[in-house]
C-alpha cells in the first residue's frame, strides 16, 4: 500500500525551498509515495506566485484576497484562503511582516485559517506530514492531526532568524521571545528534522534538538533540465536585457531596468559573470559588486555581472542598483526574475557563477549552474563550501574577505581554459552526487522509517 504523504509549505512559490517542495512531491510518486501537496499562492495576482502554473497538481491557498483586504495579516476569508503569510526578515517594500512582529492574536489567524486548510486536504487521513520550514501549519498540523507523525525540513531561513534574535531583534520585533519558543517547540515535536549537512550544528544549537534528530539530506537539481547547452549569446543577453527586460529599480516595475543595446552587445561577446538568487541581506549582493568592482581593474578581458533574481518589488539593505552607482560600476546589469525553466539559458550564456552569501544553508543555484557545466565563486561558508571543492568545480574564499572574492573573479576571467576545466568537472559533481531522483529515494527511507517508528510505539 502507499504511503500516504502530506506536504506543505507555506509561502506562495519563489525561492529555493518552493523548488525543492516541487520536485520532492513529483519524485516520491515514483517511489511508491502517494503526495498531496499544499502550499501557498497569489492566485491571478502574480503568475510567477501561482501555485497552479508552478506546482501543477496542489491544494493552493490563496494569499490574493488578503493582499486586496485593508490588513492582509489579520485578513479571515473563505476557505482556499489564508492572512498574508509572514516571512523569516523585513524586506523592504513587501507587505508581509516578519513573523516575530506578530502577537498572539496575529499568529492565532494565522493558525486558524491552515488549520481549515489541512483539515479539508485530508491531513488527518495521512501516514506522515512533511512540513516544510518550521511555521503556523506546524501548529496547524498539531491540532488537525495529532496522531500523525511529523517530518520537518528546514531551509536555512528559520535559522537565519534565530540568530538574528539572539544577536538582538530589530526594532518591531516585539514578540521575538514567543516565537523563539514555537519555532524550538515545534522542532522537538517533530520526528526528526531535514537539514543540508552544512546546517546540522547550528540547527542542534538554535533549535536545542538532540542530534540524533537530524537527518542530513541536501537539495538536489534537475541534471535533465539543467544541463550544458549552446545558446546565440548575443540574441539572448540583448532579449532579456533590451527587447523584453525584467531588471526592476528601487519603486519601479520589471523592465524598469533598461539598457543601451551597445552596453548589452559587449557584455555579450565578454566573460559573463552571473548571481542567480533574491535580493536579500544574507545574499551579500553589496559585496559580490564591490569585488567585481575592485577586479575590473586587473581583469583583461571584457566582463559584466548580471543579477539575475530580486523578486519584484522585495529587498534588503541597499539596492544592487544603487550599490552599482554608488561604486561607479557601468557594467552590473538587473535581469529581472525569471523562472526555473529560463535559468538553464541565463547559465549557458555566461561562464562563471559567483555568490558572496554568508550563511548560505545549502545553494541551489550553485548545484543547478554545476549542472550546467558552470563553475562557481562562493565563500567558504555552510552549504557552498560542502559543494563547490576549490581547485576543482570552482573557486571558494574566505567569508567575507572582499580582496580574495575579486582575486578569484580576476583568475576566473583571465584564465578561459582554467574556467572551462572546472565547468567540466562540476557537471560531472552535479550529475553523481545532487540529482533529485536520489535526494528523492533518500527522503523516501526517512519518511517509512518515521511512519515505521510511530506504528511500533
């Protein structure tokens, strides 16, 4: 008989954790794993946060009517609804509130609505729940089904939080304590926790969980869809840069971010060097510019970085394009958002990834640009440096040392041959060691040896 899984998240699709949802829930099938994913979306608001288009086959709650209400985070609708989600850090100009905002009322909406919401998914009925972050649904879960086991897996951004809260919350957060003590709370009811081998300690630490409650299991990629390819580099960078942009500047809309047709041409037939990820705090985006800044001068080849990402309208500290014009640096281009299926063409018209992320759980996007035959500048920190082997599919530097990032982006551009090697050997990396069909049996095991466990005791 299969085993009987329900999956959730909350978030409407849009960062890694939504494509690691998406393609555990169509891998397990395979594996002879029933999967009833629910999830957050912004229905016919936004298409990149549909979770339709996105998941395909999904009990979609919507965040739409809330975000239309006078107070999306105190919004109660119908079901197939549910108040604005919160997020793990401020960001500027999003309507959502970072969870430790919220009062006791605030989260109580919150748990109420996914209670309703698994309830009528069928939660209940399940052999396992795996949960994806630690949030209200985990809360929800306790009280739609409390004798069914639970399987959390976290992303790195829950952590990324508690560690700002030790080191002293933000003005505003003023109910940090209480959601410092559910986060703990519903880690330690969970049967055992998956964490990106890179976050184990910190996960035992933060969440003051036993080890042996941890799993270690990292993400994967999809090695068919993110593969080597050949693409017109001058026809691409000039249609996703010119012809239809998507970049976006502070207070503007995608294709706010417009460039001459001239400054897209050379960066086209140059060394292009791609970041692929959101626009926040922890991405170090202000750095990953300033060393490219401070490299130009020793490079001597043409390049340009393109930033790739940055959903419309969210970031963190300064403004990649502000960061740009206050250093003076002409050749840094905003491509906008895109989605998972365009990544491979950003990848094949580029040579290099580089990331400046300091608390980095895993790196989705350094693993699928692997994928693709690029190799990678990252710190070595957490999940990149349990990646990327320096030397070999890439360049790793110490964290935060801007000098080195800039040292290794001047021997990247300057050495093609070097560049090409390293691109080799991370396909070869990505495609033995982080495709999803083993990630996917791995998860497997776990969520039968849980739903075996629980049945004994």
């Amino acid at each position: 008989m299969a085993l009987q899984v329900l999956s959730a998240i909350m978030a409407p699709p849009r960062g890694g954790s939504a494509h690691v949802a998406r393609a555990l829930a169509r891998s397990l099938p395979r594996l002879g794993c029933s999967v009833t994913l629910v999830a957050g979306s912004i229905n016919g608001y936004e298409s990149l946060q549909d979770a339709e288009r996105f998941y395909g086959e999904v009990h979609a709650v919507d965040f739409g009517p809330a975000l239309s209400s006078v107070d999306p985070l105190r919004f109660e609708g119908p079901p197939g609804t549910a108040p604005l989600h919160p997020s793990y850090q401020e960001q500027c100009g999003a309507p959502s509130q970072a969870f430790a905002a919220l009062d006791d009322l605030d989260y109580e909406r919150q748990v109420r609505a996914w209670v309703r919401e698994l309830a009528h998914a069928g939660a209940a009925h399940a052999d396992v729940l795996h949960l994806h972050h630690l949030t209200p649904i985990n809360e929800a879960a306790e009280r739609v089904a409390p004798g069914v086991p639970v399987v959390g897996h976290l992303h790195g951004t829950e952590l990324l939080m508690l560690e700002q809260i030790a080191a002293g919350p933000p003005d505003g957060w003023t109910f940090a304590g209480r959601w410092v003590e559910r986060i703990q709370g519903w880690a330690q009811g969970s049967a055992c926790l998956l964490v990106a081998p890179a976050g184990i300690d910190r996960a035992i630490r933060l969440l003051d969980v036993p080890r042996e409650k941890i799993v270690a299991l990292p993400n994967g990629a999809d090695i068919e869809l993110f593969r080597p390819q050949k693409v017109d580099r001058q026809s691409f960078w000039r249609r996703v840069l010119f012809d239809e942009p998507q970049g976006w500047l502070p207070g503007g809309s995608p294709g706010s971010a417009r460039y001459d047709s001239a400054d897209v041409a050379r960066l086209a037939s140059g060394v292009v060097i791609v970041y692929v990820g959101r626009f926040t705090a922890v991405k170090a985006i202000d750095r990953l510019i300033a060393a490219f800044a401070a490299a130009r001068r020793r490079i001597a080849l043409a390049a340009g970085l393109v930033l790739v990402g940055g959903h419309p309208g969210e970031w963190e500290g300064e403004h990649p394009a502000e960061t740009a014009a206050r250093l003076g640096v002409s050749n840094v281009f905003l491509a906008g958002w895109h989605s998972q299926r365009e990544l491979p063409q950003f990848y094949a018209a580029s040579d290099v990834l580089a990331i400046a992320s300091r608390r980095e759980q895993f790196g989705q996007v350094i693993v699928e640009a692997m994928a693709c035959g690029l190799p990678t500048i990252a710190m070595r920190s957490l999940g990149p440096a349990a990646i990327v082997e320096d030397g070999r599919t890439g360049w790793l530097v110490p964290l935060d040392d801007v000098p080195a990032l800039a040292a290794a982006i001047v021997e990247a551009v300057n050495d093609p041959d070097e560049r090409l090697r390293r691109g080799d050997w991370a396909r070869v990396a990505a495609v033995e060691r982080f495709s999803w069909s083993s990630i996917a049996a791995q998860l497997a095991l776990v969520l039968a040896e849980v739903v075996g466990d629980h049945g004994q005791r």
